[in-house]
C-alpha cells in the first residue's frame, strides 16, 4: 500500500530553520521568502499533527518534539545523501544478493566464500541471513539457501543434497567416559546429551530399536543447529547432528559418530531464487551444488 510522505522540500525547509535558529536563515540558505518557509514548516506541522516550534515575541524555537524529528531527520537525510552518492556518476558493479540459512552461514560458509566468490566472474556479493519466517526477504535477494520442504510457492528451487541425523560427540567425551566406538545405541543414553528445539530424539531412538521416550538427562536445547555443533566440539554432550552442519568438525576431528545408527532428514538444503532469475543464477547454484557434495562426500 503507498503511504504518503511530507514533502522533501519541507522538511529540508524544517531542518534549516531549526539548524539556523530562524525562518528567515532558511529562508536565505534556500533562497526562498520568508512565507513560503512557513508555509512548508506549517505542512509540515499539520503532517505531524502537532507544532515544532515555539513562536515567542516574534522568535522561533523548537519544542519538544522538533528536537526529536530534526534529530532524527537529520541521520535521514544523511542516508539518503549516502545512497545518492553511492551511485551517482558512478559505474555500479554488477552484484548478486545471496541470502543464506542462519545455522549455515554461521558454521559452514566461511570456508568456502572463496571458492564461491570465484564463480562470481568478478560480481560482487552481498551475503544475507535472514531468519527463516522472513518469506519477503525473497523479494530484495537473487538466491538463498534455505532448509525447507521445497514448498516455495512463486519461486523456483533445486534440491541441494539430502541429509542423515546421527549422534555426534567429541572425541574428549567419548575419551572421558573410557567408551570404544562404535557406541551400542542404549549406551548412547548414558552420556550427557544436548537437544534441538526443532528436533526429537524420538525419530532416532525408534529407528535403534529404543523405547520411544524423550530421554531424561538432556542438559541443555538449543534453538540453532550451529550453536548445538559448538557446544558438542567443546565436550559439553552428545547430539543428534547433521551430516553438512557437521562436516567441518567430523574433518577436523572435533567430532565422531557414535554409533552407525543414522536417520534421514525431511528438512532438506533447497537453492531458491525467484522466477525469471535462473539464468542469472546458473552459474552460482552449480557452485553451491559441488561446494555442498564436497563437503558431504
């Protein structure tokens, strides 16, 4: 929906009467009448639906409220100066926007910005995370890599890899609990765990053959899949982890597998760009295909 907005003309009018302490200052630095300053200040005042200034024995003073509007008008306009001046006689560069998962970006795309920034062929990138209720962010961005469904209506998506859960821990948990792996899964049960607040445990005790209760010595839950990994690598307790969320860490050693029992995901790595975008975004998918086989392989 359009929704109006004051004239620029008066509240530049505004800010120069309140920076020169008069209409008739602002009047000079506009090269306007005296009038025709009033006449934009007093739009401006019945857009506001209140008085900015204090008009005493022929002298003028900002209230209350002017201050705060030409305290914050001013930071306004300054952006607005910023974003004209970003482009004006200027060649702008060709860019792309990409929007990646929050858990993602913060334990996975780091390290592989490199090799992504080189199938740019000399664009600039601008790296979104957005959260993942935010559909609208679809609207300003060229791609995103989102965990989902594929149930993006009004937008064409690829399936980037499909995914296991399977119990991770760090090596020094494992070693201070004087266990050999692989785990039996009931012995999984005996060390401290971690969980997700998006994921059971359920799913993964069934497919063990385990009673189907949630167990009883989870220490903490965690609302990010990447906070989850870290608290994991840094020994506090067991959890259920994704195979690419992981990657890093089981590469490093920072994390093992406990036991061979996995489960698949049904929340899987989506590409999503808008329609008509597809070929701007040919080259980058493909990239972020192998970047995701390679980290799971």
């Amino acid at each position: 929906m359009f929704k109006r907005y004051p004239s620029i003309q008066s509240m530049q009018a505004f800010l120069n009467a309140a920076r020169g302490g008069s209409f008739s200052s602002a009047a000079r630095q506009l090269d306007l009448t005296h009038s025709a300053i009033s006449q934009q200040i007093r739009t401006l005042e019945e857009f506001v639906g209140q008085p900015l200034f204090e008009r005493k024995n022929g002298r003028v003073m900002l209230n209350d409220a002017g201050v705060l509007l030409a305290n914050l008008l001013g930071d306004g306009f300054e952006q607005i100066d910023r974003a004209l001046s970003s482009v004006q006689e200027r060649l702008v560069a060709h860019s792309l926007t990409l929007d990646v998962d929050p858990e993602l970006s913060q334990h996975w795309l780091s390290s592989r910005l490199a090799g992504l920034i080189d199938a740019l062929d000399g664009r600039a990138l601008t790296v979104l995370s957005t959260p993942r209720h935010e559909r609208t962010a679809f609207e300003r961005i060229d791609i995103a890599l989102r965990y989902g469904y594929g149930e993006w209506e009004g937008y064409e998506n690829k399936l980037m890899c499909t995914d296991r859960l399977t119990v991770m821990a760090s090596p020094a948990l494992v070693k201070r609990f004087g266990l050999s792996l692989p785990l039996a899964p009931e012995a999984v049960l005996e060390l401290p765990l971690l969980g997700y607040t998006k994921r059971s445990w359920i799913p993964w005790l069934e497919a063990a053959g385990l009673a189907a209760l949630e167990p009883s010595n989870v220490l903490a839950v965690f609302d990010n899949a990447a906070s989850l990994i870290e608290a994991m690598t840094a020994g506090v307790g067991a959890g259920l982890a994704r195979g690419l969320l992981a990657a890093d860490a089981l590469r490093a050693g920072q994390l093992v597998a406990l036991t061979e029992v996995a489960i698949a995901t049904h929340y899987n790595l989506y590409a999503v760009w808008p329609q008509g975008k597809r070929e701007r975004v040919a080259d980058v998918v493909e990239t972020l295909t192998a970047l995701v086989a390679q980290s799971l392989g």
